[in-house]
C-alpha cells in the first residue's frame, strides 16, 4: 500500500538543499503541504541572509503541482521558531510532521576547536532541534498525531576523527528522541532518528566525486518518507544511504553479578569482562527502567 500524506502538513528544517529539499520534494510529491525552512546560510553556520534555496525549493514543489511556502527562521532562535511554528498555523490550521534536519560542521581536533565552534554546532543539532520539537509538541499532543525527525550520523553514533562537537550533538538528538517516543506515545506522537550517509554541501570536500555520485541525497529520503508515516515504529534509529538501509539498535549485555560484598572489586570486574562483554544474550532496552529491570532480574536469577 502506498505511503500517502494527504491533507498532513510538514516542516523540514534546512530544506533548501541536500537531504532536506530532497525530503521536501517526497513529502510534498506524497500530497503534504509542506514548509520548506532555511536559513540561507554558510555550511559553517555564518548567515549570508539569502531565501533564495528556500524559495527555489518551494518553486520546484509548486511546479510539480504541490503546495508549499518558505521560512528563513533560524532553529537556534526559539522566538523565530515559533514564529514560523504560528505562521503554520495560521495557514493551515495544523502541524503533522518535523523533520530536524538543519545542520553546520565546524570541524577541528578537540586540541583545537575552540569553545564557541563547539557551542555553536550544539546550538544548531541539538538546541535546534529541541527549539522547533518544542514549539510544535503542544500542537501534536491536542491533535492527537505527530511524527517527528531527528538527524543522527555516525559521527555521533560511532565517532569520527575532528567531530567532538558533531558528535556529540548527534548522539544528543537520539538521547532526545529516546525520551520523546516515551512521552509522546500517548497521544499518537512518533519520534524517529535519521542517520545519513549522503553527499551534501557539507560532505562533498570530504569525498572524491565518484564516492558523491553513490550517495546522492535522494537515497536516503525513504527511510525518512517511512519513519514519518501514519504506521510508522517510534524510537528506531534508521541508518540510511546509497540504497541500503539498516537499524541501529542500542543493546545492553546480561553482564555478570559480583554482589555488594568483598567480590565486587575492579580486579574481578577485569578478570569477568570477556563474559561481561559477550552479547550472546543482549537485550534492547525501551526505557530507563529496562536497565533496572534487567539488574534485579540477574541479582534473582544468582540466588536460585
């Protein structure tokens, strides 16, 4: 059956080029109205005050019969967030999907990034995409639907050499949709987590151009078309890009009990740590309180 977003309303942040306009041209092909914001910035985050790529986008939506409008509200401002959240409004009585996809890349050494470049990428990712989730969450909750984006990357999710800074946001975002897809859950608010592996403005120096032409940005939008869906999961991390896509799951091992007592020493968790280690019987966690669960449920199981 296909995936359809009829009379659904979207917002991509920083879809005037990359994954994001490629989001916009499938959520908008798919019948959603959709609210193509950009800053008009640098990929380091400078402002060159253009809407231009915003409006380009919106262009390219209307001329394929769809509807669309441009914002150039910058996600670290909550005030011009929720301007552009109010102007949604006002238009189209509705706000059903966010995809946080905004981003900059300030790359350096932790020896060398300096505090403000470190800050000012968080500002962007995670506060940026605290800033939008925030102002449409009340909207989502009173009308019962919501499907939210957050943009991970590897770099958060593994490391990446001179990416303190994005990583750290990225890993961030997931934190925050672990708790959201929690909270959410009652009222029909889904929250998701894109991982990209795609030649954009902020990769293509990284990368030899026949590399780019494998991952183009059109690749990785399915997964995104899927997670924002009417039956799409909550809380899944979906790695994306040159037509593969996978899961990411974070798991926790069963671990080892050593009890409270003189055999819980630093010595005797290095002499355990392979079978600490194994994931034969990994378990996923849903929620905080899995982890607890888990504890109590070998503490139990050491004493039969």
């Amino acid at each position: 059956m296909s995936i359809t977003f009829n009379d659904r309303v979207a917002i991509v942040t920083g879809a005037g080029g990359g994954l994001g306009r490629c989001h916009a041209l499938d959520l908008a092909k798919r019948g959603a109205k959709v609210v193509v914001n950009d800053l008009g910035g640098n990929v380091d985050g400078s402002d060159d005050g253009s809407l231009s790529a915003a409006e380009m986008v919106v262009e390219e939506i209307k001329a394929a019969g769809g509807e669309a409008m441009a914002n150039g509200a910058s996600v670290t401002d909550a005030a011009q967030v929720k301007a552009m959240v109010d102007e949604v409004m006002d238009k189209y009585g509705r706000i059903d999907i966010l995809v946080n996809n905004a981003g900059i890349l300030r790359d350096k050494s932790f020896s060398k990034v300096e505090d403000q470049d470190f800050r000012m990428v968080l500002e962007v990712h995670l506060m940026g995409s605290v800033n939008c989730t925030k102002a449409v969450w009340e909207i989502m909750k009173e009308q019962n639907y919501g499907r939210i984006i957050m943009t991970s990357s590897s770099s958060g999710l593994y490391g990446n050499f001179g990416q303190t800074n994005y990583g750290s946001a990225k890993m961030g975002v997931v934190g925050l949709m672990n708790t959201l897809k929690l909270e959410g859950a009652k009222y029909n608010v889904k929250c998701n987590t894109l991982a990209p592996l795609a030649g954009t403005r902020m990769t293509e120096s990284l990368m030899p151009e026949e590399v780019i032409e494998q991952i183009k940005p059109d690749y990785v939008t399915p997964a995104v078309t899927y997670m924002v869906s009417e039956d799409a999961p909550t809380g899944v991390i979906i790695a994306a890009g040159a037509g593969v896509f996978t899961r990411v799951m974070i798991h926790e091992t069963k671990g080892v009990y050593l009890g409270t007592g003189e055999d819980m020493t630093a010595e005797n968790i290095e002499a355990n740590w392979d079978q600490i280690s194994d994931m034969t019987d990994a378990t996923l966690c849903y929620q905080g309180g899995d982890q607890s669960m888990k504890a109590f449920t070998l503490i139990q199981e050491s004493k039969k």
